[in-house]
C-alpha cells in the first residue's frame, strides 16, 4: 500500500510545511488541500472548522492518504483534537504556537505572539502559555488581514510594508525580541517582517519542526511494511488540489514554492462533503 501523506489548510499558508516537508522527504508522495472557497478561517466558529477539517480529512482518506498534517494552527486549534477522535486509526501531525522556543530564547522576557482569532482566543493557546511561558510576558496580537494578504500575493512593496507596521509596531514597542509566526501564512511574510521588526527581533517558524515530525512519522510507516511507490496520487509524486480557482491556485504555486502543479478543482456539494469537480 503508498504511503500517501494529505497536507490541508485553508488556502497557501501550509504551502510552507509542504516544502519543508518534501525537502526532508522528497520520495514522499504528497496530497494538498487548500479550502480556498472558505478563506480565511480564523474569523470562523470552533464547530464548522471542525466539519471543514472532517470533510477534507475524509477526501485524502479516499484518495489514499495514510498521514494527515493539519498545516495550519486555526485548524489545529480548533479540530486536531476532534480530528483524532473521529478517525482513531490515522496518524495525524498538528501544529501549536511555538511559544516555548520562543520563551526560552527571549532576553527582554517579553515575546509576541502573532495569529488569527481562531488561535489566539482557542484553549490550545491558553495551555501553550499556561505551560511554557510562566516565568515571561506575552503579547497576543490578531494580524487581521495577513491572511488575505498571503492569498492575494501581496508579499512586498509598500501596501504590503503598511499592513505589516500596523500590527508589528504594537508589539515591538511593547518590548518583544522574539515573535512567533503562529500562522502558517505568516511564514510568506516572513522577509517582510524581519525587515520591518529591525535586526533585534528573532521569528520563531514552526513549520519546520512539523514537517520534521510528519517526516519522522512517513518513514516508519514504510519500514512498517507499506510500499512507498516511486510516482504517487494521479500519476506523480505530488498533487494539489483547491476549492477555489485552479488556475489562480497555480500561480500561487509559482509565485510560493517555485513548483507548478497540476492542480485539480473540489466542491462542496450540499451535504458538506468534498467532491472532485466536474465538468
């Protein structure tokens, strides 16, 4: 049996733990699914993010997928939980906000924590910081619109820089010498921000330690004995799929990752389930 890995997110942001994750693992067959026609969904309330996620979960199943990386904190704040207890038997890889490399490399003792709604105001954020972040002082900021700004492209130039300021400048004046991107989004930004936060300021990525941990998770799963074959879903190695405009979705490809696709079009039919699009 391939051992197909299903990568989702709302839209481009878990592009990020993609690359990473084929850098690490690049014989992995790949199945990626942005939820474009629901973007953003940090403003979305915990229970349909959680029917979004069971519905996607459900589609890479039937395409094959024997690991699920939730690639975006809102999703995994919302429904990672709820995700495992639906489907038991499938491995699944999420993410929290990196707030614990962050408290241990601040030397103000003051971090930033950068996210939508969606994960700032869950109680995954709440352990997080229960947990790791006693002994320092964090500062929560929802970077409304970022997401968008990702899905539109809008990586650099002046608009993009003002976008940026308007929520970076807070925190930075509030003493924060790490932030964490707790958003796989953000990661686009990233050049942007260092460059705007100033060469004080260090950025806390964790979609490298999550494509690191689904990685881990792939190769036992072959040495279990499920056959890694050499061309995976539809042909190739890697697939894509989006519930918004195929054509626009490969450019962002290109423009993201340098790959282009092929990319393939789902709907949500009327029951909220995922079909491939026809016609």
């Amino acid at each position: 049996m391939t051992s197909w890995v299903g990568i989702f997110d709302s839209g481009v942001g878990g592009l990020a733990v993609w690359q990473e994750f084929v850098r690490l693992a690049p014989e992995a067959p790949t199945l990626y699914v942005a939820d474009q026609a629901h973007v953003p969904y940090g403003p979305r309330p915990p229970e349909e993010i959680r029917r979004f996620a069971e519905a996607i979960t459900r589609f890479l199943l039937d395409q094959g997928a024997r690991l699920i990386v939730v690639a975006s904190h809102t999703i995994s704040a919302a429904a990672l939980w709820p995700l495992r207890e639906a489907f038991p038997r499938v491995p699944f890889v999420g993410i929290e906000p990196a707030v614990k490399p962050a408290a241990a490399q601040t030397r103000t003792g003051v971090i930033g924590v950068l996210a939508t709604s969606g994960t700032l105001n869950g109680p995954l954020m709440a352990r997080v910081v229960e947990r790791f972040a006693q002994q320092v002082q964090v500062i929560r900021r929802v970077c409304s619109g970022w997401v968008e700004q990702v899905e539109a492209g809008l990586l650099e130039g002046e608009e993009a820089e003002a976008q940026i300021r308007h929520h970076l400048d807070p925190v930075v004046r509030s003493g924060a010498d790490v932030l964490v991107l707790a958003c796989t989004h953000y990661t686009f930004l990233a050049p942007l921000i260092r460059r705007v936060a100033g060469p004080g300021i260090s950025l806390v990525d964790p979609a490298p330690a999550v494509a690191r941990r689904a990685a881990e998770i792939w190769r036992a799963q072959i040495q279990e004995g499920k056959e890694a074959a050499p061309k995976g879903a539809r042909g190739g190695l890697h697939a894509f799929f989006t519930t918004g405009d195929p054509q626009r979705f490969q450019e962002q490809l290109r423009q993201l990752i340098g790959r282009d696709g092929p990319v393939e079009r789902l709907r949500w039919d009327t029951e909220g389930a995922l079909r491939e699009a026809t016609g």
